[in-house]
C-alpha cells in the first residue's frame, strides 16, 4: 500500500472513533474541532451521531470542509463567519431563549466572528442567545443602555481583546456569572491575545470566569451547561 493511503501515516485517514456515549454522560454529544481533518472524517463523523440521535457541530471548519459536508447533508447550516458547520437532528425543537436569557457582548465588531462561534456553539445546544455588539469601553455609554436587559441574563459572555476590560465592567453591573473570552484582536503588545487574557485573569470582579484565547466554543458550551442547569 503507498504511505499516502496508509492510515497509520496519513492523519486525514485515520479511523476515528467518535465518543457516542458523551450526551448520556456529559448532557451534549461530542463536537468536532475540524482542524486538520479531512471532510470525509467530518462526514463519516456526522452519519454517526446523526444515527444515534444527536445533533453535530464542527468549529474551526474551512470553506472547502465545508463544501463538501454541505454536499453531503443539505440540511447542515454553514456559518461562515463562525467557521462552523451545525446539523439538527430532526427531533430538534427550534433554539429557544432560556428565562432571563443567554447573553453574549462583544467589545468591538472584529470580536464578531468569535462572538458568533459562541452563538452557534448555543443554538447546538437549543438556546438562542441575544447579541450585543461594540459595547467596548472606549465608549461606555454604550454598555449603559443595555445593563437593565443584562441584570435579568442568567450567564453572559463577554468578548474582547486589546486590553480585555469588558468584562470585569459589565461583571460589576450583573449578578450572574459573566464568561470572559480573550481574542487576539489587538497590536503588537497584545501578544496575540495574551494581554487580554491576563487582563481578564486579574480580574477583581469575583463573578467572571475566563476560557481560552478565541475560544467561542468553549464560553458558548459551558453558557449553555449554566442555562440547562438552571432550567432545571
């Protein structure tokens, strides 16, 4: 066999062995980081869990990924600007508000795509989340107008770069927990995010809590495990 059709050395051929057992464990089935795969792996991955009952998510999916799951399931939704790929299985009720809702801001409009990997990572998971843009402390009288709508949230999401100071403002106003996302928006001594994520870190705001740089996944699942909880 050629090593290029050899999948112990082709990365994109190895079998994958999906966690099927995850949403009875975890509450969500497993989602897929489609870096460095292939999209007949994203494929074969989603006939699985589709088989099983579970709705799919991949992040961080290319547009040529993309294109060909698309092909393959003309009912899965492709977020562009998220870089997402989200496909429902057919007992899926329309994403709903949780009571007092899921709020995510982001402190400027390049946040955005971060931002809407966070909203997808939610609908995944049947929430529907309110969007609030450009809310960044360069000027606060924007923020202001919202607090009363974010007073009632149940779990909010902050994303910012630059120095990372949202969210410990808006975690000053709010009593529920505020989920902090760094992103790499920023100059040079930004570090790629870094700053950000330091700044949120020390943080004297005791209810904000901090995910990884960019990690819209992340703030979005654990928002919605918030939401589910207290739904309960």
């Amino acid at each position: 066999m050629p090593a290029d059709q050899n999948p112990a050395t082709d990365p994109h051929r190895l079998p994958l062995e999906l966690d099927l057992d995850r949403r009875q464990r975890c509450g969500y089935p497993e989602a897929l980081y489609a870096e460095g795969k292939s999209a007949e792996v994203l494929i074969s991955a989603f006939r699985q869990l589709q088989t099983q009952g579970d709705h799919c998510l991949a992040t961080r999916v290319t547009p040529e990924q993309a294109m060909q799951v698309v092909q393959e399931f003309p009912g899965v939704i492709y977020h562009e600007q998220a870089r997402t790929l989200r496909l429902m299985h057919d007992r899926a009720q329309p994403p709903q508000e949780s009571e007092g809702g899921i709020h995510i801001v982001t402190a400027g409009t390049t946040d955005a795509a971060v931002a809407a990997e966070a909203a997808e990572t939610l609908r995944w998971m049947e929430y529907e989340p309110r969007l609030i843009y450009d809310a960044g402390v360069a000027g606060p009288q924007r923020l202001l107008k919202h607090v009363a709508d974010l007073q009632a949230a149940r779990v909010i999401i902050v994303i910012a770069g630059m120095e990372g100071a949202l969210p410990s403002v808006v975690g000053g106003w709010v009593s529920c927990p505020v989920i902090a996302v760094p992103t790499s928006v920023g100059y040079g001594a930004n570090f790629g995010g870094l700053a950000a994520l330091l700044g949120m870190l020390n943080s004297c705001a005791a209810n904000v809590c901090v995910v990884n740089i960019d990690a819209g996944f992340k703030a979005g699942f654990l928002a919605g495990l918030i939401a589910k909880n207290a739904d309960k």
